[in-house]
C-alpha cells in the first residue's frame, strides 16, 4: 500500500464502485471500503427464498443503467454484465383484462393506449427519441459536471419536463395513457404533483423507447460484480466487512469520497450540522416471490413483459403515493413488480420463478403490507397465490438494517420531491463537495438521484480528479 492514498471510497454499491473506477482509470490508487461482507449495495443477488431461486432483493429493472453514459463508457461485458431484455419493457394491465404496454416501438406504445392518445404520446416522445444519449448525458451530468452538448434539446426538454407529472396528464384523454405516465412517474416514489415529475415520467419512456429496460444475466449483482472486478484489473483494492465509523479509521488518503448518507458523511467527517436540512422519505414494502411457475396474467401482454406496473388510475397511484408520503400505508397499493426469470432461467430452477414486487409506504412504517400487495396482484392475475412456494418480505425496518444507506427504509438515500428531487444533498452548482476540502460525496443522495447507473459516482470523481490534479 503506497503511504498516502490518492483517494478511499467508503462504500460498494454502484456509485461508490463507478467513482472508484473512475479515478483507477485515470491513474490515481484508490481503495474502498465496504461494510458489508459483499459488494454492491442496492445492486445485488441472494437466495432468500428457497435454494436455486436467486432473487434481488433492491434492484431489478435497469433502464438507466443500460442507458448510463459512465456504464457505456467502461468494457463491463468482459467483466460478465449482459443485459438481457425481455419482449416488452413495461405493460400496465387493467382490470378488464387488457393492458397498456411501454414497448421498444414508440408506435405500439401510443396504439396501446387508444386512438385519442396515440398522437399525443407519439408528438410528446419524438423530440428526444433520437436525441436520448446526448440529452441522458447532458442531463445526468446536471448541474455542473459537464457542459451541455444539446443546449438546445435540453432546454426543450426542460420545458416539458419541469412541469407537475399533474400538468402533462392532462395533455391525455384516457385514462389509460395517464395510468401508465404516473406509473413511470412513480419510481421515484414522488408525489404526481411535485416539481419536475415530468422529467421522471418522460426519462423512464424515453429510456425504454431507447435502451430497454434489460435485466443483467444473473441478476444485478452481475453489475456490481463486474464494476469491482474491473477496479482491480485497474489496480484498486476492495476491503469488505468493515464499517467505517470515523475518518481516522480510514488510511491516509487525499481524498475520501462517501457512497452513503449524507447523515452518515456528517458523523463520520465530523461536518456538524452540514446536512440537517435534508429529508428522507417514504419507504417500500419489497416481497421476493419463488413461484412454481410464471405469474397468471391476465393480460396477455404482461405475460411478455419484464416490469408490470399495477395502479389501473391515475387518480388511484396519487393516491397511493400521497398517503405513503403523508405517514399513511395504502389499503390499495401502487405496485411496480419484475419478472426477471422470464428472460434470465438461471435465476431459478427449471420450470420455476422469481417474482419481484414492492408498494410504498410510509418513512419508518413498520406494519405488514403483503396481503394489501398479493390481493393487488390478484386482482390482475387470478391465481397467482397458488403459484407461491415461498415468500421474503422486508419492510422499513429490514430494509434499514440491510443497507445503512436506507435511513427509515427510504431507497431513494433522500426524499426524490420539491427542490430535493434535482437538487440534492443541499441547493448547490457543487454537490459533491463539501465544506472539507478532501472530502467528497457520490451516493444517490446527489444528481441525478437514485437508481443504478452510476452517474452520481461518475460526477463526484470528476470533482475529485478536478481537485487531486490541482492540488
Ligand atoms: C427494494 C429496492 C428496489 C430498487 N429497484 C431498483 C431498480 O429496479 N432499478 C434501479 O435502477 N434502482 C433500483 N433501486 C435503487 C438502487 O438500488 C439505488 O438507487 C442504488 O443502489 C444507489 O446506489 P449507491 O451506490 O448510491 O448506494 P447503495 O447501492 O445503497 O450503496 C451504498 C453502499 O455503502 C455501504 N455503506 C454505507 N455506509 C457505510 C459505512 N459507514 N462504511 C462502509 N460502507 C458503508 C452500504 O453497505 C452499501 O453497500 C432499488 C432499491 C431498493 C432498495
């Protein structure tokens, strides 16, 4: 080990890895530091089941991570990430037996949701269709990261996309298109009103018109995975079991880059009250499902689907996302679920399968959601407890205990809502920095925010290798 560092990474989850890969790339030693026993963080693979049945307890679906300009930008498929996609991206069934679909086809998207919204979907997705990877960069590296490449696009984008998810709905006649926009707006557990929703709404679209919405081989471990292992061919080091509590338990670094709260940064780099401002919000309720066979669809289109959204109402998903916000958990929950072995068979023994599902519910709630979620899924496939051989629920609580990142069960590391949504962890052009010069933070609790792409590692290693070069 050299005597002092150029930079130690406190934390192995997507970003902390990118940011550490970012650096390696460039020269600089790095090292990181991860508590738990296995890398990856919210990206990561377990039997928690039964044997043979490999589920994912955090992440699933990666439409931004397929589409993520760090993750394009590094050779991962020679570390074994393959993204799988399945038929269709996304299908949002209802409760007369149809469904919407988010297909890669913009047209079979906007035909899925009738003929008085077909046009309005198609004029609202063309702009950026063939602009997506320069806008995904240009506004993955907002605020400051990098200039924009499209000024323009983004601006245009800005336009529609600032706006309440609320306002863009209304462009929709039917309902069915509304549904399927909030739905999308939805995973990122903000309330439909809030600022800039229609930016979420529009990204995850764009995202499946674009990349997909793959599911890496193996499950999304295999993202972790392939990030640690290309570290080390660069030369980092990965130590894991070990918390780090307090700086000095780190060695000698001139730069430390925190993949964690910002809570947690504040304790650990003794920043005071550097971060008291910053909320953290709703939680999920996440069931890992081994099934004896595929999920009873009634809706054909959600037998080919890899994500099935389930909220058949606009009205009904705001719902449900104001009162897991408000401190209420739903009695009729929004649902985002995953079917990752239907493209992916070594995810569980033959003939069997691994189902992903989750609802919101409040910060900290520590009650039991899973016959609310399975009386939703019933409702759309009649039959599915029939196919249930096992069950593994995790609420706030566990969630909380599995990742120290998840203060109150929140996913998101921080409220994705108002100012927070864009601007996090506090209003500034430098969100990675903090009052102490050497040290840094990359986890999702900076833009752009949660999810497995790696961007926010990405940025704050740009900060870091602007500062080390200065230096
Ligand atoms: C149930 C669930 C479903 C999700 N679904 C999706 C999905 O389908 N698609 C998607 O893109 N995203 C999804 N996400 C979100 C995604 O997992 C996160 O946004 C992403 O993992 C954030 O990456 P990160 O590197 O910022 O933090 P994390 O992945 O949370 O990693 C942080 C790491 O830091 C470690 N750490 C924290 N404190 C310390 C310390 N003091 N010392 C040492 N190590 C420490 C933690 O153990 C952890 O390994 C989901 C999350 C959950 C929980």
């Amino acid at each position: 080990m050299p005597s002092m560092l150029d930079a130690v990474v406190v934390g192995a989850g997507p970003n902390g890895l990118t940011a550490a890969v970012e650096l390696a790339r460039r020269g600089f030693s790095v090292e990181v530091f991860e508590a738990l026993d296995t890398v990856g963080g919210g990206a990561r693979t377990e039997e928690l089941t039964l044997p043979g049945f490999r589920h994912d307890p955090c992440s699933a679906v990666h439409p931004l991570g397929a589409g993520s300009p760090a993750f394009k930008a590094m050779p991962l498929g020679r570390y074994g990430l393959e993204w799988l996609h399945p038929e269709l991206p996304m299908a949002h069934p209802w409760d007369d037996g149809t469904a919407a679909v988010l297909s890669r086809s913009v047209a079979e998207t906007a035909a899925s949701f009738g003929a008085r919204d077909a046009g309005t979907y198609r004029r609202l997705v063309a702009p950026y269709v063939t602009k997506w990877d320069t806008l995904a960069r240009d506004f993955m590296s907002l605020p400051y990261s990098a200039l924009p490449r499209d000024p323009l696009t983004l601006a245009r984008f800005g336009i529609d996309g600032l706006p309440p998810s609320t306002w863009l709905m209304r462009r929709f006649r039917d309902e069915k298109a509304r549904a399927l926009f909030a739905g999308l707006v939805a995973h990122v557990i903000a309330p439909l009103g809030g600022l800039a929703t229609s930016a979420v709404g529009l990204v995850f679209a764009l995202a499946a018109h674009t990349g997909g919405w793959p599911m890496p081989r193996g499950g999304s471990q295999s993202i972790a995975d392939a990030l640690a292992a290309y570290l080390r061919d660069l030369g980092g080091v990965v130590h894991t079991g070990f918390e780090v509590k307090r700086l000095d338990d780190l060695p000698p670094a001139r730069a430390y880059v925190f993949d964690t709260s910002p809570t947690a940064l504040a304790r650990i780099a003794g920043l005071g009250q550097a971060y008291e401002k910053y909320r953290y919000g709703a939680s999920v309720f996440k069931i890992d499902y081994a099934l004896d066979g595929p999920v009873p669809w009634a809706a054909e289109e959600a037998r080919r689907a890899g994500t099935v959204q389930i909220g058949p109402t606009s009205g009904e998903i705001g719902t449900a996302l104001n009162l897991a916000s408000g401190g209420t958990a739903p009695e009729t929950p929004f649902l985002i679920t995953a079917q990752p072995s239907l493209v992916d068979p070594s995810r569980a023994p033959e003939g069997k399968h691994v189902f992903w599902a989750y609802g919101h519910v409040p910060h900290a709630w520590d009650g039991d959601l899973t016959d609310a979620i399975e009386r939703q899924i019933e409702r759309f496939a009649p039959g599915f407890r029939d196919r249930v051989l096992a069950r593994a629920t995790a609420g706030p609580p566990e969630l909380a205990a599995r990742n120290a990142n998840y203060i109150g069960g929140d996913i998101a590391c921080g409220a994705a809502s108002g100012l927070q949504l864009m601007l996090r962890p506090k209003v500034t052009l430098f969100p990675y920095a903090t009052k102490h010069p050497a040290v840094f933070i990359c986890s999702s609790a900076t833009p752009p925010g949660p999810g497995v792409h790696g961007m926010s590692g990405h940025n704050a290693a740009k900060a870091v290798w602007r500062r080390l070069r200065a230096a």
